[in-house]
C-alpha cells in the first residue's frame, strides 16, 4: 500500500489551499452573514482549472483524478462550506453525469462549458413528496415529435440560480413491470417555462445558492436526454455515489478546520493560570478529533482511489460520507466547546462550521439513507 499523494495531488493541495486562503478566506464572513452567492470567485475557480479537475483536457477539464478533486473541495470545504458545497454540487451533479453517460454532441455543448468554469452546472432530482425516495418523482417528460415537454418543480437545487444548465429527472414513461421509468434530461435554464427562485433562508452553507424550479411546459429535444433511458434511475444512484465522495472530502475540510482553530485557541486561552490546552479533558477532545479526522482522511481517498481504479464504490462512498460529515459535526460541536462563551460568537467562526456542517448530513442522502445504502451493500 501506498499512502503517498502524487506530485500532481501534491501541487493540486498546495494550489488550491493558497487560492482558498488568500482569495476566500477573506470573504467567508461576509458570504455567511450576507448569504451572497460568490459568482466571482466561481469566475477565479474557473481560470485555475478548479471546475474540470476530473474531467479529460478534450472535455475542456484538467485531467485530474477524484483523489485530487476530493483534495480540491476538502481545501475550499476548510475555508469555506458555502463555496466548497456550491463547488462539489457543480462539479458532482452539474457536470459528471453529462461526462459519464453524455453523448459527444452534449459532451461539445454542455459538458467543456462547464469544466472550464465558463458556466455553472446544477442537478435537479429531489421534489416537494420526494427526498429520500427519489422513486417519488413527480415531474413529466412527454414526447412530443422531436421534444420532450417536461412539466414539475424541483425543490432545494444547489447553484440552480446561477447555472447555464440544470439536469433534471423526470418520469419517461413505464416499464413492462409497470414501473416509471425516471430519466436525467438536460433543460437550458433560458428555456421558455424555466422558473428558478431563490427564497430559502437557510440555517447554514449560506452562501450557497439554494433554488426551486418550477417547470411549466418547458420544451427540449429529445436529444437532450442523458443516457440510457431505461437505466435513469441507475445512473442517478451511481452519479449520487460519486457526488458523496465530494461531500465527505467537504465534511473533512470542515472537521479539519475544527481542529486547527480549536486546538490554536487552547494553547492561547488560559484559565486558573494556565492555558487551556493542560487541561486534561481538553486534551481529550482534541485527541478524538485529531483521530476521527485521519480516519474520515483515509476513508475519503479510499473511497476516491477506488472510484480512480474502477472498482466498486458504493459502499465506501457511503462509509466515508457519513463519517466525514458526522465527524464535521462532531468536531465543530467540540470546536465550540473548547471556545467556551467565544465560540458562540460568529466572529470566531467555529458556530459557523456547525451550522454548514450540519447539511452534510442531509444533502445527498441523508445519514439513514447512508446508513441504508451501507445495509444493502452488506446484503441485508
Ligand atoms: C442546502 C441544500 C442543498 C441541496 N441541494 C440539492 C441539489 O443540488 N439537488 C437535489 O436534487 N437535492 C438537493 N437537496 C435536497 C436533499 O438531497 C434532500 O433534502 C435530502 O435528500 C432529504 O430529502 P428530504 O429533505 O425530502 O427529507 P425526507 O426524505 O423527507 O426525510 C426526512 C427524514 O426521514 C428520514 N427517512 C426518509 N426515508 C427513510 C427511510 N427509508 N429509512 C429511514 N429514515 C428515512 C430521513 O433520513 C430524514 O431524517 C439539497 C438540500 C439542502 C437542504
């Protein structure tokens, strides 16, 4: 075994840990508070190759692999959860599926857009009645001659505000067990019938742009149907495998940052003459979140590794998201516990790691639905 980054992972660490620190630490504040999208920020991403890092150079990317664009949102994710999830999501679900089961016409139109960051990507699947049980889909897509006229509302949808193109799931018809057939179509967000509002107020991930769309009449060639129509379903479930990897390495950029600041004010704070970090039981909790961070480290580049080497993924994924994203909780609840009165404070940060930690264990399957996932996998 070798747990070695290559040169590249390495410089791809050191590029983006430098951009995050310099260009978005800064804001991280002010994109909480002011719950602002930071498209400019996106338009720097984009320059530095950020958006196509695990997509081909032909395809406008970088031509890296999913260890290193997991590395890339773990350093946005240890500065800033708004941006690092806006990032995963396009990255994730705006973009890969068109390069995983895309045609080279969408490859063309859609996909090198995106990967070079010149527009912005979002995915569309969960509805007002159906989260979880994403086999809940509500919305249509009727042909029509060359068309499909898609008709429904999504609810939730990361970057949809600010995207060029969404993928959207929609019920295609029935199978021979009398089944919907749920297919990813990709929908232009100019086309007529597209409405995308921006209204949550969100707890955490602030800065991330959350929208619902609602989709009246919305008319698309048919050739905008992603893959193969019979295996929608199928290949939203391996398109949410890989997206969990990306949420995991953003779970792990926030228990990282936890730690760091945590174990920074304990050797700063003193209290009955001494600085916190004596403390025996401080030194505990920091012990168990330097601990549980290399292990959501190793599960994230595992789950990665195996995804670069084609091999099953699934369960990994699932291991690794819900312990990263569980562990971000955790160690931001300790975070803010080692800050005493401090932490409660916005201006040290850590009560924002929190509240943006908190959605990792929402978004892209729940912590049940991992959980459930894992159970499958080991055949019960
Ligand atoms: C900020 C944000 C960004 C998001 N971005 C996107 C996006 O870009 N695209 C997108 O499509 N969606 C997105 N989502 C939606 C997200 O994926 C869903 O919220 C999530 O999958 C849960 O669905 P739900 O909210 O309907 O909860 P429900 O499915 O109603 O779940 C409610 C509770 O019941 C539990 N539960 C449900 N079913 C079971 C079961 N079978 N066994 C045990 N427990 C169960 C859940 O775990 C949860 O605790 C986003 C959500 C948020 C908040």
């Amino acid at each position: 075994m070798d747990f070695n980054l290559s040169k590249e992972q390495t410089m791809i660490r050191k590029m983006v840990r430098d951009f995050a620190e310099e260009v978005i630490k800064p804001r991280t504040i002010e994109i909480d508070t002011e719950a602002k999208f930071p498209l400019d920020i996106f338009k720097q991403m984009g320059e530095l190759g950020l958006l196509g890092i695990p997509f081909p150079e032909t395809y406008g990317g970088s031509g890296g692999d999913t260890l290193s664009y997991a590395i890339a949102v773990e350093e946005i994710g240890r500065i800033c959860g708004s941006t690092g999830l806006s990032y995963a999501a396009a990255v994730s679900l705006g973009a890969s599926p068109i390069y995983y089961f895309g045609t080279e016409e969408q490859k063309e139109k859609f996909l090198v857009p995106l990967a070079q960051g010149k527009a912005l990507g979002a995915f569309g699947l969960t509805e007002p009645n159906a989260g979880s049980d994403a086999g809940g889909t509500k919305t249509t897509a009727t042909e029509d001659g060359d068309d499909y006229v898609i008709n429904g509302e999504k609810c939730f949808i990361t970057n949809a505000s600010f995207a060029e193109t969404l993928i959207v799931t929609a019920v295609t018809g029935k199978n021979e067990k009398g089944r919907n057939i749920i297919s990813a179509i990709i929908v232009p967000t100019n086309t007529e019938g597209v409405t995308i509002t921006s209204n949550y107020d969100k707890m955490g991930v602030r800065g991330s742009d959350t929208a619902q769309i609602v989709l009246e009449n919305v008319r698309v060639p048919k050739a905008n149907l992603l893959g193969d129509p019979q295996k929608g379903f199928s290949q939203f479930l391996y398109t949410l495998d890989g997206g969990r990897i990306s949420i995991a390495a953003l779970g792990l950029g926030i228990a990282q940052a936890s730690l760091e600041k945590a174990l920074h004010y304990a050797k700063e704070r003193k209290q009955f003459g001494k600085t916190i970090s004596n403390f025996q039981a401080i030194q505990f909790k920091l012990a168990d979140m330097a601990m549980e961070v290399e292990l959501a480290r190793n599960m994230v580049y595992k789950a990665a590794w195996l995804k670069d080497n084609d091999m099953p993924f699934t369960k990994e994924s699932a291991y690794a998201k819900l312990f990263a994203t569980e562990t971000a909780f955790r160690a931001a609840n300790q975070a803010i516990q080692i800050h005493g009165g401090y932490g409660y404070m916005r201006e040290y940060e850590v009560e924002r790691y929190l509240r943006d930690a908190k959605l990792l264990e929402i978004g892209e399957g729940t912590s049940e639905v991992q959980r459930l996932v894992i159970a499958r996998q080991l055949g019960c």
